[in-house]
C-alpha cells in the first residue's frame, strides 16, 4: 500500500511539474482538481500545492477575476 501510494505521489509530482512548466496560462480550477486529487493521495503534498497555487495567482496576477479568487480562497482553505 505504502509503496502505491509513493508511486502515485512521485507521478502526482511528476505531473504537477509538466502543469508548471506548461499550464500557467491555463485553468486555474482544472489545477485545484488536481490539487486536490493530489492531497488526497498523501496529505504530505499540501506545501507542494500551496506553493503552486501561489505561483499560479502570482504568474496571472494581470488576468485574475473575481471568480479566480474564490477559487484561490476554496483552494487555500484545503490545503491548510
């Protein structure tokens, strides 16, 4: 089980890497489904989503709606 669970967090990482690299333009609520499938599998990846969100928000700071931020508050309030 353990070892499952390491292997679908090491493709979850994996994964969210290829998001970061190539999905800054895209949907920031496709992200938090990922996000949030990811700390289902270890709850050890809060940071790791934390930060990307972060860097999300930070990247498409000119774009940002009104609709983006709830999402942004919805996300922060899973990954504490």
């Amino acid at each position: 089980m353990l070892t499952h669970m390491k292997r679908n967090l090491f493709e979850a990482q994996k994964e969210l890497n290829t998001h970061m690299d190539n999905g800054l333009n895209g949907s920031l609520e496709h992200d938090l489904g990922f996000y949030k499938k990811m700390i289902q599998v270890n709850p050890t990846a809060e940071n790791i989503c934390a930060n990307a969100i972060f860097r999300k928000m930070k990247a498409n700071a000119k774009k940002v709606t009104i609709g983006d931020l709830q999402l942004f508050q919805d996300a922060y309030r899973v990954v504490q």
